[in-house]
C-alpha cells in the first residue's frame, strides 16, 4: 500500500500552496530569519524578489527572497551566489523556514 501514495510534499503554511518536494531536501541543518530551515534543492508555485548581498552565518552570499505565488507570503530566500568558495553549493539553492511550510499529504 505504501508504494500508492504519492510523494511527501511541503506546502506555504498560509495558503498550502505546495511549495517543495520532501526528497529534494539537501540539509536540515540552517538558520532562517524565524529559526529552523531547511536547504531545497528545487522550489515550486514560488517568486523571487530583487537579488541583494547578506551578511549570513556563513558569510556574505546574494540571495533574492522567495514568496508564495498564491499568498505572496516570504517563504524564505535562494542563493544566488557564495562568495566563500567552501559555499558555492549552496548556488542556485532555496532556504524554506520550517515556520513558512507545512507538510502536506504525509
């Protein structure tokens, strides 16, 4: 039975607008602005804001913020560029707060 359900999906906790694949979590392990976050390999059904350097935990990066397409709600930000070269595979990748996203279809 287990192989008839679909995959495990994250949502916006505002308007459930699925947002993420479970599987494409690449590190639970980061800090967003509201605490715990996680580290997405692929986005979904969201918008990117102006891209601005940060001064993050592990240094200056370029994100953009990333909000909900339906609610518009901030989400959490993608890595545009890693100035430090021990970074650099964090580009191209998206922070979901665990306080923005819930967990949909489990």
């Amino acid at each position: 039975m287990a192989g008839s359900l679909g995959p495990r999906l994250y949502s916006c906790s505002n308007c459930r607008n699925r947002v993420s694949l479970h599987d494409d979590i690449i590190s639970k392990c980061f800090q967003g602005r509201n605490g715990r976050a996680f580290l997405f390999s692929h986005a979904m059904n969201i918008t990117t804001g102006p891209k601005e350097d940060r001064n993050l935990l592990t240094g200056l990066h370029t994100v953009a913020d990333i909000y909900c397409t339906d609610c518009h709600q901030v989400l959490g930000w993608k890595y545009e560029r890693a100035y430090e070269a021990s970074q650099k595979y964090k580009e191209g990748r998206f922070i979901l707060e665990k306080a923005k996203i819930v967990k949909e279809d489990w």
